[in-house]
C-alpha cells in the first residue's frame, strides 16, 4: 500500500488511506492481514467470535464483523427478532443475517463513515476502535440470546 505522509498533528485532516487503518491496529497492538477481495484491498483483523473487516469503497469506509456464532435456517424467526431489537435498541453496528450455506445462517455487523473530505488520525482511530468496540459488545449480546450456539473457547477472558 502507498503511504500518506503523516501529519503533523493528529487532528489535521488528509486524504484518507487505509494505511492509516494500519497504524491504529499497529498502535494499538492489534493483528491483522491484509488481502484482496475483488480488487480491493481489505484490512482484517478478529478475535475469539468474529472476524472485522476495513475496506474503502468509494466515498466510504466500512467495518464488516462476521460473527462466529453459526444458527441454521430453522432459527429464522429467532434470529429476525434478535437483529430487530438490537437494530430498535442500539446505535451501533447495524446487525443483519443473510442464509450462508444450505441450512445455516450468518449474522454481520455494519458500520461506514464517508471519507471523501478527508480524516484526521483522530477520526481514523475513533472509527476504528469504536467499531471494534461495537461489534464485540454485539457479538457479546447475541452470545448471551443464543448461548447454544457458542461453540468456542475464550482462554483469555477474565472471570
């Protein structure tokens, strides 16, 4: 990826590029990969039940979180009335599910930002980490709503 120059201060607005994505998962001690989905180039990073991605399409960041929990088509009519009142109840991501595969559900996470008038690394690093924020605490919630489909282990979380 091209580098931006940094700027002087971190409240000064530039072109934005997704290597400023880069340098707030860098700071903050974050991994993450970089691929390419479509000619596009796509910032992943993930924890224990979801997998986020950063990609620019045109005027737009967006954050994509794929949540780990994996419900069967039959769970619909469940799965509907959970993305509602999270969707009713919270600001942020927007939750929707879609069917995945033959018999199974996926649900993501969605947030964009427009960047056609640049951002400061400020703005950058709030988008982020907010999103992550945001989509843990969602994937969090929906785990508490259907704890039959946690089928992994957190060996890091504190209890």
């Amino acid at each position: 990826m091209p580098q931006t120059p940094p700027a002087e201060h971190p409240n000064d607005i530039q072109e934005f590029n997704l290597d400023a994505i880069v340098g707030i998962l860098q700071d903050e001690k974050l991994d993450y990969r970089i691929d390419e989905h479509d000619g596009e180039k796509v910032i992943r990073t993930g924890f224990i039940n979801a997998a986020i991605s950063f990609i620019q399409l045109d005027d737009s960041l967006t954050m994509e979180a794929m949540w780990r929990g994996a419900p069967s088509t039959d769970a619909a009519a469940q799965i509907l009335a959970a993305t509602n009142e999270w969707n009713l109840t919270q600001f942020t991501p927007t939750v929707r599910f879609f069917e995945l595969g033959e018999d199974t559900l996926a649900i993501n996470a969605l947030r964009h930002v427009v960047i056609s008038a640049g951002m400061s690394r400020n703005q950058v690093g709030s988008f982020v980490m907010s999103s992550i924020e945001s989509a843990v605490q969602c994937f969090e919630w929906l785990e508490q709503q259907f704890p039959d489909l946690v089928t992994w282990k957190d060996e890091h979380h504190d209890h």
